[in-house]
C-alpha cells in the first residue's frame, strides 16, 4: 500500500513541472494531517471504551464550533446563492456522517485497520475526479491519469485489502 502511494505522489509530482513548490507545500500539509489523524485515532479509540462514539463527536467537534464562533464573519454568508447554501448544508451532513462513521467504527475495528481503511481516500478521489474528468465538468480542474497513477491506485487498493483481511497478530 505504501508503495502504491509512494508512486502515485510520485508519478504527480512529475506531471505538475510548474507547480512542484505549490505541490510540495500541499504534501507537507497532507503528511501533517495524517500524523494528527494517527493520534486523534489512538485517543478516540481510548475514549471509546469509556464514552459513546456520538457523545464524544458532539463534544470534539462541537466545542470548537463553540470556540470558532466569535471570529466569525457572518457577513461573507449574506451573498450566496441557494446553490451555494446547499452545497454548505450537504458538507455539514457530509461531516457529520462521516466522522460519526468514523467513531463507530473505530469502536467496534481495530484503530490499524481503520486506519488502513482512510488511506483509500486519495484512491477514492482519484477515481470520482476521473469521472468528474470523463464527464467534462467546468468546474473543476482536469486531472491528469496515466498508466503509472491508475497501476499504483491498483497498488494501493491491493495493499489495503490484504492488510484489512491479515489477522492482527499480539
């Protein structure tokens, strides 16, 4: 799976000759991320032991809305469009879906595997964007597929199933 994600980033980073520094920063981001994603997994999975999954999200998510709250500029919402307010209203349901999967989930598999699991949403995005690409959508960007980013997606879906269906060894 690791391999399968080091030559897809790769394989990228090759395509984006006039953005490498731009590109570079997002990685960096990205690998932030997955480094607070690893531990915010390590401790729900000792809260979860303790709490119910969907008490633990209305605290952790709902405390920094809470905090968020005063150095918002509700003035930047007066001018969207109802277009805009249902694609906001769909990220909100969105979220709350997914992180309240997420703690499910992380409740009842091991943290490794769901772990494991989240790595395949670059490979997910991967393929939504190929069909958003396909069907010619203006408004977003062209993504770039190769031989060599499709083989390494297959890589890395390879590498997550065997890892999700290995026995965790104590």
């Amino acid at each position: 799976m690791i391999a399968g994600l080091t030559f897809f980033y790769r394989e990228q980073m090759s395509l984006l000759q006039n953005n490498f520094k731009q590109y570079h920063t997002g990685i960096i981001w990205v690998l932030i991320a997955a480094f607070m994603w690893a531990i915010y997994t390590v401790f729900i999975k000792l809260l979860i032991k303790k709490y119910p999954p969907m008490q633990l999200n209305l605290v952790i998510f709902g405390l920094p809305a809470l905090i968020y709250l005063p150095f918002v500029n509700f003035s930047g919402f007066l001018n969207l469009t109802l277009v805009d307010w249902l694609i906001i209203f769909f990220l909100g349901f969105n979220t709350l879906i997914a992180y309240g999967t997420l703690s499910l989930a992380i409740k009842y598999i091991e943290a490794n595997k769901v772990s494991v699991i989240i790595i395949l949403n670059p490979v997910l995005t991967f393929i939504i964007m190929g069909i958003l690409s396909s069907m010619s959508v203006s408004w977003i960007q062209k993504e770039h597929f190769t031989l060599a980013g499709l083989l390494s997606g297959v890589v890395v879906l390879a590498g997550a199933v065997l890892t999700i269906l290995q026995p965790f060894k104590k």
